[in-house]
C-alpha cells in the first residue's frame, strides 16, 4: 500500500532516468533520499504535494530547469539539498515559505540572478550552501535575521557591493566562506562580534581598507584567508600566527608574517 510509505532512501544505486510526478501518491512521504543516481529531467513541481516531507535530498544528479517555486509549499521540510545537479535560473523567493528549513544546500548549479529579499525571512536556517553558482548583486542587510546561521557558504559567485554590517548579528556563525566573488568595501569591523568563528575566508575580492584588529579576537579563529584582495596597511599583531598565505597577493599590506615586514614609514609632509 503506496499510502503507507515514509520513507524512501536510495542513493548510488540508480542509473538514471526520470523522477515522476507518481511521486505523489506516497501522501504519507516524510523522508525523500535519491542523491548520486544520475537522474535527469526536470523536478516535477507534483513533489510539492508531499506536505509531510521533512528530508528532500536531490543531490548529484543531472536535474535541469529552474527550482520549482512550489517547493515553498513544504511546510514541514527541514532540509533541501539539491546540490550538484545543473539547475538554472533564480532562487525562488517562495522558498521563504520553509518556516522550519534548518538547511538549504543549492551548490554547485547554475542559478543565477541575486538571492530574493524575502528569502532572508526563513530566519530557521542554520546551515546555507550556495557556492558554485552564478549569483550576482549584492548580500543584502537582511541577512542578518539569520541569527541561527552556523554555516554559510558563498564562494566562486559574482555577488558584488560591501559585506553588510548587520553580519555581527549572527553571533553563532562558525564557517563563512565568501571567496572568489566581486565584493568591495572594507572587512566589517563588525566580523569581531563572531566569537563561535572558526573560519572566515574572504580570499579573491576586491576588498579594500585595513583589516580590522577586531578579528584578533576571535579566539576560536583557525582558518582566515584575505588573500588576493586591494588590503593595506600593516597586519594586526593578533592574525600575525595565521602565516603569509593568509595575506598574499595584497600588495598594500606589509608587516609579519609578509616579506616586507617592516612597514615603511609615510614621508612627511612639505613645509
């Protein structure tokens, strides 16, 4: 009896072919596992029906097509990982609808345009992957309603404009990685207030400014990477055991753990 299932977990197993919208007819369906099995098509916004779905797991496939806007109608799912398939277009802004939504993984696709402002409303997130896309415009300030946020993961996009101050909201931030993407304006002084950072990697921007000796801080810091941005100024004394790799390729900064050691000192002015 169909009605019956709850549960279906088959990962590496398949090889290939379709998901079918007979999807709904397991209206009992919580768990939904069909990671690594080469399936290919479109997600059938039929699995919208499955309102008891708590774990949609589609990753590593061959999925094409947008994310269905629908899947904001499952009000009971915890977790959604449709990484690693071949997804296009915009990040639905219905998904702000997932008022229980712990984690959001959308890696490794090609989506595009800027995260939707209502999606910051699912203020349940506390794990957010969306690396490895084609993300453009800014990060907003609502990010800060993330307050559970402990991962959050950005890298190798095209978000561009300043990292917003209301990131010292998310207190409980462990991993914020924002690499390899267009961002500019100075490292929050704010990036202080993170006290559960264990890694903070900002590495390929177009950051400018000093950076902050706010972050000396942070004690829990094991991984910083500000590399290849437009930093200046001398390295604070703090961040001084993170080691050259940390600050390469920003030809204004100087002192240790850098080459030029010694910060020269500016000339004075004429009389």
């Amino acid at each position: 009896n169909n009605s019956l299932v709850i549960s279906i977990s088959i990962s590496g197993l398949l090889r290939g072919g379709n998901l079918s919208s007979a999807i709904v007819g397991l209206p009992k369906l919580t768990i939904l596992v069909l990671s690594n099995n080469f399936l290919s098509g479109s997600i059938p916004p039929e699995i919208s029906e499955l309102t008891n779905l708590i774990t949609l797991d589609l990753s590593g496939n061959s999925f094409l097509g947008q994310i269905p806007f629908v899947l904001g109608n499952l009000r009971l799912l915890k977790s959604m990982n449709l990484g690693f398939n071949q997804l296009q277009g915009p990040i639905p802004p219905q998904l702000s609808n997932l008022t229980n939504v712990e984690t959001v993984i959308l890696r490794h696709n090609r989506l595009s345009g800027s995260i939707p402002r209502e999606f910051f409303l699912a203020s349940s997130i506390r794990h957010l992957q969306l690396e490895n896309n084609s993300l453009t415009g800014p990060i907003l300030p609502e990010i800060g309603n993330l307050r559970l946020l402990l991962y959050l993961g950005l890298e190798n996009n095209s978000f561009s404009g300043s990292i917003p101050a209301s990131f010292g909201n998310l207190t409980r931030l462990v991993a914020l990685y924002a690499g390899h993407n267009n961002l500019s304006g100075s490292v929050p002084i704010v990036f202080g207030n993170l006290s559960n950072l264990v890694r903070l990697m900002l590495e390929g921007n177009q950051l400018v400014g000093q950076i902050p000796s706010s972050l000396g801080s942070l004690k829990k810091l094991v991984s910083l990477d500000l590399s290849n941005n437009k930093l200046n100024g001398s390295i604070p004394s703090s961040l001084a055991h993170f080691g050259a790799n940390s600050f390469s390729g920003n030809t204004g900064l100087c002192g240790y753990p850098l080459s030029n050691a010694v910060c020269s000192s500016p000339p004075p002015p004429p009389p």
